[in-house]
DNA sequence: GATGAATGAGGATTCATTCAT
DNA sequence: CATGAATGAATCCTCATTCAT
C-alpha cells in the first residue's frame, strides 16, 4: 500500500551542466511566460507581460532569450518532464498487480505532472502545434510517444497475466490517454466542456474513470482465462 | 407588352449575381474563419488571409462583420447550435437497448459533428476560452450543458434498465465525454497526443472505446463485490 | 425708413446656363454636404453621410461630383453669394446717410446671409484654407477683396460727408468685418469664444457693435468739421 | 577611490542623453502636434507626421500619448491655461486710466498669447469643436469665460470713472473680444477674410480698432442725445 | 548585467472610389 | 440614371526587438 519505488529517484539533480546553465536563467521568466502562454496563448501574450511578471525589464527578457519564439521552445523544452526512462525502468521492478499500478500511476501522474503548472504545456501544444510543427514534433517523440508506448507496456503486462483482456492495443492506450488529457485540458481552459469545473475534484474524477475503464478492461465473461482481480477478491 | 415567357421560368433564381454573391459571402467568410482560427488560432489569423481564402479582399469582410473578433463570435455561434435539436429527437425516439443507443449516439454524433468542420470549435473553445470569456459562457450554455445532460439521461436510462451498475453522475458523465474530446483534439491539433494520427481510425477508435467503457458500466458480479481501485486509499 | 432699392433686383434669376446645369445637379447634395462639413470639417465628413442625409446612395454622389474634393469646391462655389456687383451699383444711387446705409446694410446681409446656411462657409474657409489654398484664394478673390472694397467705398463716402473722420481704411475696415465675422463664428463652433450662444441676439449684437463703431468712427472733438451726426439731431 | 571632482560640478545636468531627451520628447510632440493641427486639422494631420516634425518615430508619439485623440486634447490643455493668471494678476494692480488700460491688456495679450503659437489654440477650437464637445465645454469654461469676465470688469471700471457710457455688458465685451478673435484667425488661416494678411501689422490693427472703440465707449454728448442707430427701426 | 526609450514592420480598420447590375 | 457590393490605399495603433546608457 506504501507508494513503492517508482519515481523516487532524485529526478531534479539528473541535469546536465548544459541544463544548468538553462536554469541559471531566470525561471521566473520561464514561470511567467508558461502562465501567459497557457492562459492568453502564443500570439496574444506579450513578452512586456511575461517581463513584468517575472518582475524584470522587458529588454532583460531578451538578454536570455533571443526571441519571442525561442522563449516559447525554452518554456515547451523545460517544462517537458520525461520521466519515462525511469520510469520504464522501475515498472520492469515493479511487482505488484497491474490494477494497482494503473491506479497508482494515474494518481502519481496527476500528483506530480497534471496538477503543476507544467501540465499547462499540454494545453499549450493544442492550441499552438499547428504555429510551432517543430516543437510540436518534439512534443510527440519526447512526450506522447514514450508515453503512449509505457502505458502499451502497462496493458499488456495486464493482458500477460490475465488481469485484461486481448485489446487492439493502437486503441486501447487511449482509454488511459483521454481521461488525463480531458482532466488537464478541464483545468486549463476554464473548464468549456465542464459545466461546473471548480466543483470537479481530480481524485474522485479519476478514481471514476478507472473504476469504469479497469473493469471494462477485464476479460468478457466467455473468455477462458478468468479475471485475477475477481479470483483475488 | 413586356418580354414573355423568356426569362420567366425559374423564377428564384432571378436574383442577380451580384445579390446572390453577396448573400454567398457571410457564409464564406465563417468558414474560411472557422478553418484559419482552428488552424493557427484566433490572434495569429489575419483577417486579410481570411478575406482572401474566402476569395474576397479585406474591406469586404468588414461590410459583414464590424471587427474581427465580431466574426470570432459570429463563427462560435454560426457553428455551435446546428446538430444538438435533431439528437436530442433521435433519443426520445429511440426504443433500442441503452448499449447500442450509446454506441448509436456515439457513431451518429462522429457523422454530424465529430467529422465536421464544426467539430474544430471545440478546439477553437479549448484554445481561445481565455480571451473571450463571454463566448466560452455561451458555449457552455449552449453546447457543454446540454451535451451532458443528455449524456446523463442516458445513462440514467442504463441504470434504471439495469444494464448499468449505480453510478456517480457528476463523473460517470466524462467517460463518454473525454474520449469524444479527445477524438476532435487529435484531428484538429496534429494529433499531438496521438502517435501516428492518420493512422487513427474513428470508427476503429469509438468501438474501442466504447467496448471497454460499456462493459465497464455494467453491474458488477454479485452485486455486493466491488473492485478495490473504488476503495478509498 | 422703408428698405430702398439695394438688394432688390431679382438675383436668383442672374444666373448663366452653366449655373443652371449646376442647380440641376441634387441641391440636396450641395445643402446636406454643406452642413455636413460646417459641422465636422472636410476630413471628418464621409461622402456616404452626405449622401445618406440628401436621400441618395454613395454611388449617385459620385454621379455629380467626381470627387469628395470636388463636392467641397461645388459646395464653397455654391455658396458663395457674390452680390456685390449689384450692391455696388445701387450703393451709388444710395441717397441716405451713411450711416444709415452702414446699419441697413449690416442688417440685411445678416438676414440674407449671415443667417442662412450659407455662412456656414466662413466657417469652413477659417477651418480648411490651408487644405483647400486654390478655393481660398478664389474665396479671398470673390468675398473678402470685394467684400472689403465695398466697405471702403461706405466708409470713404462717410469720411467724404464729413460723417466719419479720416482713417486708416486698410485697418478701418476690419471694425466691420471683425464683427460679422465674429458673429458667424459663433454660430457654427458651438459659440466657443461666447459664453452662452444662444442667449446671443444676432440682432441685438448687431445693434450694439453699430452703437460703438459708428460713434468711435465719428470726427474727433478737436476736428474742425464736425460730424453730421450731431448736427442732423 | 571613486572618481572624484571630475563629473562632480553640475549635479543637475548629470541626467543622462537618454533621460533628458525623454523629459523633452512630450513637450516636443506637443509643439509639432499643435502646429500641425492648426495648420491642417485634426483629421488631416497624420501622426507620423507629428512624429516625424518632433524628430522622432510614430511608435514614440505613442509611448507619451495613448491615442490622437488624447494627443489633441494633451495639445489644447497644454496651451489653454497658459497666461490667464498673469494678465489677471496685472489687471488688479493697473493704476491709470480704464483707457489706458484696455490698451495695455490687448497689446500685452496680443504679446503674450496672440502672437504666441498658444493662439492657434482658438483656431483649433473654431475648427474641431464641433468633434471634440467636451474640449469645447473645457476651453470655454477655462479660457472663453474667464476672459470675458475680465473684459467685463475693465469695461465696468471704466464705466464707473465716468470714461464710458453705461452699456449693454452682455453685448459690449465682444467689441474687444472680436477684433481678438478676428486677428488671430488672420494669423492662422492664411488670412482668408484679410484682402493682404502679410501687411496688416498686429501693432497698427490694435492702435487702429482700439481708437475707434475707445472713442465709441465714450459717454454720450449731451447725456440724453443718442445716436439713431439705437433707435428702433 | 539591467534598463527602458526608441524603433518600425505588421495588422486591424476606415472610407473614397469603382463598376456590374 | 441609380444602386450598393466590392475594393484597396491610407492610417491608426501594437508590440517584438534593438541599443545607448
């Protein structure tokens, strides 16, 4: 029941001198501007905001940035946390049912990632991929992908041990994907598909969502193998 | 005495071209807008592109909409109240069993809406709530509330049928809800939380989902026996 | 006492061919954009204002008038009322005093013209002479220089009959123009040098700035003629 | 060890390029703006052009005034209240006679406003006031009034030493307050009632309209004997 | 390094003018 | 003749970017 090993390696200290350097730059510039970005967009942000946000000058925002768009890419780049090496890592030790680690992940996950301020970043690469393709590539092979491809990882260790079914896995990663995009998108953009978004609590959301998505994962009534999480009750 | 029978038979269409153009052009305006705000968002379109994907100059655009954050509105509301009447109707109308009125509404409302150049003005919502407040309101009015109440009667209708188990309304909701906001997303952001989107095929997409959260609604076995992922931790 | 002969003959009725082909031309133009420009000025009327105001569409203005700069040009030639051609002639056969004549005169041209719509080009030449430099010096050709000559011709035959004493007439005069001119302004901008315009008696003005001129116009004491005016009480 | 005596003397002038030049750039804009606004009006003046009259970008006119509109308004504020105190000031320690005085007052104010680039001022007024009321109701109230309420207590004074007769005070001041008027509009409108405004001399206008005036203020002779101008037609 | 004054390219909006009907 | 839809040059204003201090 204790949160196991999984990232609990001391992931803030894993940067490289080049990285370093990045974060000798204000991040109270990157703070602000990620807000700004976030809330107003790209193009209708303007950089004297995010300036006097951060509490500095305008032409201060420059001497570390050399442009508005490459003050974008740095909010995009440092707030891209890509646990997933670890992560990977640690699943392969991990050993309890899947079922738990499911629902441990999503709570970690929203712990850490959604309910920070760089869960923003999703938000910001829907609004803005089609203005910045590169950075919306990037997004996709440093972010989606390895994600996508831990959470296959996930489904198919519970398919394996006869917790899940047999799924069209090009499909089935997206039960677990959507209910979290829809959950950071609710928060970010005053909640338009929500009717009543403060009245939404994160926690019970995804306790709903996977009482409903990890049942329905189970497998059919007529299959052979019989569902673990029934046989362990 | 006046010229006979010659120009007399289609009598409608007697409108000039110049008449006829320019009740053509708010319609091509909006949609020219709706593809460009989706596309690149509200502040980064130019109104002189819009004009001119419409096949007008820039002056003409603001003899039929004062501002361009008039034609914003104009394309939120032009776009938002189209297919919601006829759904609405189908439902009450519908005498099949709650697990294929899903999936019939599912499919229905991927034809009408999902598929349409309508269905960019959730993204348009999700990208630009922000900086118009007043829209976003309307829009929820309008289009989130609704949408979801008729999400929940449905499912209201599969408890009371006793093809669903009893369900927390307030979340249950965004199971249906999310994937379908996730669908529109992938389509109309470069698939940027989707590996290979031309890959993602709708239809394949909604029966998957739709096969994991259908069994997931359902009763679960005896009743009394609840899985542990709903237990508080 | 009666008015005699000045100004009597018919001088609607002086106008040449190409005057008429002009009054053909809407005068509802030639009147809505003359009010229109008093009112606003040159750059801040829209042609479509004058058009709408004269009951016609933006394209039958352009039908009359070439240009806006043309329309103003008509409007200041229309408006122009050069009677002073006829005046001089009857000034000669003019049998009362002067005096008299100064003060009938000041009288009927106030109900003539500074009273009516056209006075409103005095106001428009002050404000747009330096736009307009070849209207304004047509103006200065066919108002004011006649205007003044005219003036002269009164104030000489005042000094000649011993009614006025000798003076300076290249500023002389200016102690009639001043006050007409004054008076239309004050009728055009909103009264802006008087306090309360509309409790401003043009006839009463009139009467009061006669009292004081044509005293102060009067032979000094020590002169040896003395003036008429005493002598006629 | 700091460097001493140097750069130590003028303390005040240690302001920097870049300061003093922003301290001057209003009152610059404000000269250029004033200018132009007399010379073309408001509609016709384009910011650039102040801009570029002041020595400086359009992008800077708008770091000091938010829009041209408050550029105009900054110009007649500026200029409006500029000498009244003074001339009030001296007006109440004047010993000599009324005569005297009022010859005084208008040749210090044609000194000190008239001759001044403040007196395209009311130029501007006659001009726009009609597209500004509120400036309009403000010049008036600060500028129209005050100034007649002095005229009105110099003309009272002499009316009380017995230099003038007893007079009509609400028609009376415009007997100097139009010749006022009418020189500065000479000055600023090309001198578009003026037959030669490059020949009329300020100095000799005065001398000229204020012999006249003065002599024509003068007490009736005989007391009871009055003019026929005042009579009643 | 930090500042903020200055710049000017870019974009929204207006409006005189044209022209097909 | 009259209309009014369409145009695009002209103008106000914004804001990313530069640079002297």
């Amino acid at each position: 029941m204790s949160p196991p090993k999984l990232f609990c390696c001391p992931v803030q200290t894993a940067v490289t001198r080049h990285e370093r350097r990045k974060e000798a730059r204000p991040g109270e510039l990157l703070k602000a501007a990620l807000e700004l970005f976030v809330e107003k967009g790209f193009a209708a942000t303007r950089v004297e905001e995010v300036a006097a946000r951060a509490g500095v000058s305008k032409g201060t925002l420059f001497l570390y940035f050399p442009s508005k768009e490459e003050l974008f890419k740095a909010v995009v780049r440092e707030n891209i946390t890509t646990h997933f090496k670890e992560v990977n890592a640690e699943f392969d030790a991990f050993e309890g049912t899947t079922l738990d680690m499911i629902g441990f992940c999503m709570n970690s996950w929203w712990d850490r990632v959604g309910a920070s301020r760089a869960s923003g970043i999703t938000k910001l690469m829907m609004s803005e991929a089609n203005n910045f393709p590169e950075i919306a590539a990037f997004y996709q092979q440093e972010v989606s992908l390895p994600g996508q491809q831990l959470i296959r990882r996930v489904l198919q260790r519970g398919i394996d041990s006869g917790e899940f079914r047999s799924l069209d896995m090009d499909y089935a990663v997206y039960s677990i994907v959507a209910p979290m995009v829809f959950l950071i998108l609710s928060r970010h953009s005053l909640g338009i598909c929500v009717s009543n978004p403060d009245a939404l609590d994160p926690k019970k959301y995804i306790a709903s969502q996977l009482s409903i998505i990890l049942y329905g994962l189970r497998p059919l009534p007529g299959d052979a193998v019989r569902p673990a999480i029934e046989a362990d009750r």
